[in-house]
C-alpha cells in the first residue's frame, strides 16, 4: 500500500560502503497488500513537517535520557565557582584561551576514541600514535627541509603524519576486527609498538627545527583572536559530532557497538566498518601529534603517556558507554573541558594541582557507576 | 509445483555438535509452512543456514529451482529473504526506525545523501506505519528498543522482517513472548502476508497455533526432516508422534 510519501535517494554516501546499498525495488500494486512499504519509493506528496511541539517535546525526552545533561551541568558549576572566586583571574579572555588550547589535542583525541568506545571498543595506542606521527611528520620536514622550510615541505610532512596515524589505526582495526584479538589487547601491544618504534627512529632524542612557519602559523598563530589549535579542535569536533549523529557512518557505529551480530545479519558490513572507525582514530591522533608538533616545535616523545587514559576518561565522563551503543560528541566535548578546568581552577585558586587527578578519578567512577545502574534500569533481558 | 525455496542434505556442525544431519526442506511459493521440532532439533540452524546467517558445512540451496549460495544475510535479502531470528537480532540501544532500517538506511536527496547523510525524518514516518500495520503500540517511538517489553520488541522484529521480504519470511518462535492479543495480531500478520503471495515459514512450539495457521507442516527431529504433512489432514497427536520420533514412519517427504 502506497504511503504517497517522497522518494529518498539512497545512494552511498562516501566513507561508506556501496556493498550495503540499499537498491530499493517498488512493489507493484498488486503485491503491496502486504505489508511491506518502508520500501516503496512511490512519490509525490512534499514532507509534511512535524509540528514543532511534537519535535521540542521528542527533544526534551532525548535530552534527559542523554547522560551528557548533568556531566554539562557539572561544568558549568565549576565554571561559576570559578568566576565567583576569581572574577579577575579565572573568566578572562586570556585564561579561557590558554585553556582551550591546551585542551585541543585531547579533544581531537578524543573525537576518534568516541567512535571506538560507541563500536564497544578501546584504544589505549592514541598517545604512542600521536607521538609517532609526530615524529614522522618532523622527520620528513626536517629531512628534506629545515627551519626555513616553505609550505611544501611542511605539508608533505603533514601528509605523512596523518597517514602514519592512519595506518596505526588501521592495523589496529584490522587485528580487531578480522583477528579478534580485543581491542584492549591490540592496543596495548601497539601503544608499545608505536612509541618504541619511535624511539628507535629518533634513538631517543626529540626532534627539533620543525619549520617556523608551521609553528608561527598552527602552533601558535591566532585567526580573529582564536588560537589555531582552538579552531581547528573545534572544526574537528562539529565535523565528528554531525558524521555521528547524522549520518550513515555514524547510525552503523551505533549499532554495531549495540549489537554487532544484528548489526552482521542486517547486512552492515560489520569487520570493514570497525577498521574505518580505528583508522579515523588513528587518523585523528596523528592531526594531534601534528598540533603538538607545530605547537612545542619538537616531538614530545615523553610528554604524552597519559594521553589515551585522557582521552578514554573524557569519554565516558562525556556519557559514552564502555559497553557501546551509547555516546556522543557534545559529551566528549564537557568530557574534556571539566578535568582542564578543575586543573586551571586549582592553579588559580592555588591549591596543589594534583588535586585534579585525584577529583577526575573520583568523578570518573561515578560516571561509570551512573552508566551501569542506567543499563540495568533501562535493558531489559 | 516448483518449490521456491529449498534445502537438500544440509549438514551444519558446531564442533562437536552436528545441528543438522542431512536436512531437507522446502518452501512453496505463497504458503504458510510450520517448521517444528522438538528443542535442538536444528529448527534455528537450519533458518539461518536458509538466510545466509550461517554457512552449511555441505548441502545445497535452491531457489526457484536455481542453485544458490547465501554467503551473508545480504545475499539473502536481495532474493527476498527475510527472518524473524528467535534472538530478534535487534541493536538494543537504537530505536523502532532504526531498528527497522538497520544496514537499509534511507539517505537524503542531493548532496546530503551523497555526504551519507541520513533521512531520519523519512525513516520515521515509514516505521510508524508499519508498527501501525502490525498493530505494534510504542508509546514512545524514540525509545531505545532495549526499554520496550519482550513482546514490543518481539513486534518491531516481526515489522521489520515483514516490511522488507518479497519472497520469503522465516519467523523463529514469533509468538513466544507475546501475549493472547499479541499473539492473535502475529497470526493475523502471517496470514496477511501469505495472504499477499509472500511465503512464511513459521516456527512454533504451539501445535493448536500450528494447525490454524500453517499450510503445510515439516517436522524436524535431531537435524533431520523426517516428516511432511499437510495441516488440514493431520492433528497435534500425529505432529507430536513425528517430532518424538513415536511414529517414525509419518508420511515422509
Ligand atoms: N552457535 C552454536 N554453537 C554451538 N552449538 C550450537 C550453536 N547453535 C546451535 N547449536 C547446537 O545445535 C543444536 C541445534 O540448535 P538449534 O538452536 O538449531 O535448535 P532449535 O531446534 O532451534 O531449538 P529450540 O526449539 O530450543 O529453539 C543444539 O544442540 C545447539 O546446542
Ligand atoms: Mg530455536
């Protein structure tokens, strides 16, 4: 039975893949007596557009079941405090920048271990990944270049930064998905892996005379008043945030992380999606290593252990659940912003920084606890 | 008649576990076919052996009388296979239209769609309408499945299998969570949909709801067909002979 509803192209989009197309066959009149009509691609009449009630309220209904409500909550408290403690230290331009931009790289980080944890997976590898991208991308420049290097150079460095991080996430993928090593495993052999290989490219030592035009410009250049890093943190952030929430790519996270073997018997080609979705990972902490680079002008190699378990934390105090199926971007986002506030507060504030650690572990365990007692209360058999 | 469907000599061992022993079995096209058997009788295997969710260890396929191979669900569904699996095979976490366009996703027109953006609003609309069909009341369409009653989701399975399947619908156990009311609603659905020239295969436990629904009834016992038999010339007493192997004899395929 004809709906009289529009047609939709379902076409592939890219990043995803032409083998699950939907080819939509219309049934002829006489056989849609059935049933079957999600797939009748009959025509004409326009959408009618929701009404908006309708819409707030399915709105309103989303928002308290996403857990990201009271983790935002939780910020903007600090926040407050902050600015009532230290009106003339905490809220100014200057220091609100300076947070934001050492909070870049994590962000970024933590965008691509969103994807991983919604798939129900991990990846401890993101900081030796960075690291190592960090030190191919310097390499490159420096070895075909110098300091003085022009913009060709330095973007063949880049280039090769990010492949490096791709290529890290890819394998990554591959042995979790074709292999079935779990992913705490995988990534923990490639968090050695990738650091101890480059260590042994740089025998230890941090690279330096990355191109001042690079670190003048991306590491350390404003655009209106906006660190570099903060603007293309943010770029990275409403990209992985819209791919997620709307797009194919994203629904297929979803589900696989809910239910990979429904996800495999609905046709999503589960193994291949679960690459692309630690490629991205890697992809992304190679861009962050590349920041790092351009930002300190060398390599880091040492500075970046805790980078993973940052990044994993920011997650899940972001909503996303360990257990998969569940998470967003905007939660990762709070995620990352409540432990670099807590940190800039107690500086301000000065009490010992290392307060921080011991408050984001607490509040991290309670995250996960909430998560936990919401899935008992909410899954049912 | 040429059988639309049909499974000859299927063997599927799990290790040690030989869940079918040589199975047979066929569909007709436009019939209700019951599947019974007793527990472990290869009722589930042999259904996802024929939707391509499991590879036979040997044994062929035919599908209007041409030999296929169904090396995943996809290369079911594009011959118009669809199934009801006894686990529902639903992404808990996601709701009803996601659920029933899961690996089908509808994109939008235009550039968004080729960017692999979603018609969240389309896909919505058509998921309403076939819960609305099966009668399938969600009080809350953008609920997470995992928060719907057994039955609810055992519902949203049964619209989606029927809503994509030209062909064939295999029903693992549809009716095993649902109540009186639902369980009528799931009859009625099977016979709407033979009713529109697509086939069923419907696996029950329930010999009466066996009888008033089914066409013709395949028994299964210990990864064998060992018995066929037509629902209007046959009773509980006969169908539960076969499937205990009392009345070994039947009236064999
Ligand atoms: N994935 C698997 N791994 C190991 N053994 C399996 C698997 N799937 C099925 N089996 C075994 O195969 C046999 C047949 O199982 P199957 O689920 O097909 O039976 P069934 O007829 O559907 O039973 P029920 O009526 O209880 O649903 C059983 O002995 C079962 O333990
Ligand atoms: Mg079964």
């Amino acid at each position: 039975m004809s709906l009289g509803e529009t047609t939709t192209d379902t076409g592939p989009g890219p990043g995803d893949d032409a083998a699950a197309t939907t080819t939509s066959t219309a049934k002829s009149a006489g056989e849609a007596a059935s049933s079957a009509d999600v797939k009748d691609e009959t025509v004409t009449a326009p959408d009618p557009r929701p009404d908006l009630s309708d819409t707030a309220r399915r709105l309103a209904r989303r928002l308290v079941r996403t857990n990201s409500a009271w983790t935002f909550l939780v910020l903007l408290v600090l926040m407050t405090a902050f600015s009532i403690m230290k009106p003339a230290h905490f809220p100014t331009t200057f220091n609100l920048r300076n947070v934001a931009t050492d909070a870049a790289v994590l962000l970024i980080i933590g965008v691509g271990m969103t994807y991983v944890v919604i798939t129900a997976g991990i990846d401890l590898s993101v900081g030796s990944v960075l690291v190592f991208s960090g030190v191919v991308a310097a390499k490159t420049m420096t070895g075909i270049s110098d300091v003085d290097a022009g913009w060709g150079p330095i973007l063949l460095g880049l280039l090769a930064g990010l492949a490096a991080g791709a290529a890290w996430g890819a394998l990554n993928g591959f042995l979790v998905a074709k292999a079935k090593v779990p992913a705490l495993i995988v990534t923990l052999g490639s968090l050695g892996m990738a650091l101890g290989l480059a260590q042994v490219m740089t025998e230890g030592q941090d690279v330096r005379g990355v191109p001042t035009r690079l670190s003048d410009t991306i590491g350390n250049g404003r655009v209106l008043g906006v660190p570099w890093l903060v603007v293309i943190a943010l770029l990275v952030t409403v990209l992985g945030a819209l791919a997620l929430a709307t797009t194919r790519f994203g629904r297929r996270t979803y589900a696989i992380g809910s239910n990979a073997e429904a996800a495999r018997r609905a046709g999503i080609p589960v193994e291949l999606h679960l690459i692309k979705v630690y490629a991205l990972c890697g992809l992304l902490a190679g861009l962050a290593g590349i920041l790092s680079l351009a930002r300190f002008t060398t390599t880091t190699i040492g500075g970046h252990t805790n980078d993973s378990l940052g990044a994993i934390a920011a997650v899940v105090l972001g909503g996303t659940s360990l257990f998969g199926g569940v998470g967003t971007i905007v939660g990762t986002l709070i995620g990352v912003f409540i432990p670099a506030i807590l940190q800039n507060g107690f500086i301000i504030l000065g009490v010992q920084p290392y307060w921080q650690s011991v408050a984001v572990g607490g509040v991290l365990i309670a995250a996960v606890y909430a998560d936990q007692l919401r899935r008992r209360a909410t899954q049912r058999a | 008649m040429q059988p639309l469907l049909e499974g000859r000599g299927l063997v599927k061992r799990f290790g040690q576990v030989q869940a079918l022993r040589g199975a047979d079995f066929t569909v007709f096209p436009g019939e209700v076919v019951a599947l019974i058997g007793d527990n472990g009788a290869g009722k589930s295997t042999l259904t996802k052996v024929l939707a391509g969710a499991a590879r036979p260890d040997e044994g062929g396929i035919l599908f209007e009388g041409a030999p296929v191979t169904l090396e995943r669900p996809t290369d079911a569904q594009r011959l118009g296979i669809e199934t009801v699996y006894q686990d529902l095979a639903l992404a808990p976490d996601l709701d009803g239209a996601a659920n029933l366009f899961l690996g089908r996703e509808l994109l939008r027109r235009g550039l968004a769609g080729r960017l692999g953006v979603l018609d969240k609003a389309a896909m919505r609309r058509r998921a309403v309408d076939a819960f609305a069909r099966l009668g399938v009341e969600l009080q809350d369409i953008d609920a997470p499945i995992g928060t719907l009653s057994g039955g609810q989701r055992q519902s949203v399975a049964i619209a989606r299998a029927v809503a994509w399947a030209d062909k064939v619908v295999f029903m693992d156990e549809p009716t095993a969570a649902l109540g009186v009311l639902q369980r009528g609603r799931v009859l009625d659905v099977v016979r709407k949909v033979r009713d529109a020239g697509t086939s069923v295969v419907l696996i029950s436990h329930n010999m009466p709801e066996v009888l008033s629904v089914a066409d013709r009834v395949e028994v299964l016992r210990l990864g064998q067909r060992v018995a066929t038999f037509t629902a209007a010339d046959t009773s509980v007493e006969e169908l539960v002979g076969a499937m205990t192997g009392a009345l070994d004899e039947g009236r064999a395929a």
